[in-house]
C-alpha cells in the first residue's frame, strides 16, 4: 500500500540585506556605535556620520536610533545616550532565520517584509508511506521551494 500526501507551508527566508544585518548589526546600531558619547567627544553631524557609516545606514538607522532612545541631537550633532543596547532587529532576523517566522506573528513579519529584510515563500513538502505498519518506511522530501506571494496553495516560479 503506497499512501502519498502533499502540506504546504509557508516560511520566511532572508533577503541579502537581512544577511548583511545579522553579520554586522542593524543600521540603528551601527549609527549608534559611530557615535561618541555624550560629553566624551566632538558631537558628529549627519554629513559626518553618513562619511563612517555610509548613506543607507544614515537614512535608515537615524530616525530608529533616535525613535530607541540610543542617540540624540547635540548641538549641530549626534551622540549616544545609552551605554549598552538590545539589536532588536538582529534578534528578530535570527528568529526568523531559525525558524520561517517570528512569536510576535504576522505584525512582526509584516514590518520585515516592508524593510525588505526578509521574503515570504511557501515550501511545498511531500510525504510518500510504503508498506504494512510493522514495516513502514517514511520518506519526506522538499520537493521545491518557490515564491508565494498570495499564501499557501498559490504558487508562481518567480
């Protein structure tokens, strides 16, 4: 007896910049760790900061750092306020990495997707049971992976 049966699933994946921010941080700490802190330095100004940092780190991280309460405006420039802080984004990047998805659920998903750090696929697995219950053999197999943009049960090859 040969019993055959299909499950998708939906998961989550890595874009390369989502890569890039668990390799080496979030923009919002990468501004936050080219920044001195408060009283200890020369205040550094948003054309300085995009010089160390690069522009998208700037564009990105700034506002989000601030938002954090990591940095803040000093005189003509930036500097940190916080000695330690919490990479949220990289914690949820590796949550997502691990495991397709996130605790928080869809909301959390959503933000990611928005800041293109991760893509939503759908797995398409298999599973093919061969044989009496005393002698069962069990194969499972990823037979593909590809985009789902509308949820499990639609399938493109983009």
């Amino acid at each position: 007896m040969i019993v055959y049966t299909t499950q998708d699933e939906l998961i989550h994946e890595l874009t390369g910049e989502g890569q890039d921010l668990v390799t080496n941080g979030s923009h919002e700490r990468r501004v936050w760790a080219a920044l001195p802190f408060k009283g200890e330095g020369t205040p550094l100004t948003p054309v300085e900061l995009k010089g160390r940092v690069g522009e998208q780190s700037v564009k990105v991280g700034q506002g989000r750092a601030i938002k954090a309460g990591w940095i803040a405006k000093d005189g003509a420039g930036f500097v940190r306020v916080v000695q330690d802080i919490v990479d949220a984004t990289v914690v949820e990047l590796q949550t997502v990495a691990s495991t397709g998805t996130l605790p928080t659920g869809e909301k959390g998903l959503a933000e990611l997707r928005k800041r293109n750090l991760i893509s939503k696929r759908c797995a398409i697995l298999f599973r093919c049971d061969i044989g009496i219950e005393a002698h069962m053999r069990t194969y499972l197999k990823q037979a593909a992976v590809v985009h789902c943009n509308q949820g499990p049960g639609v399938h493109s090859d983009r």
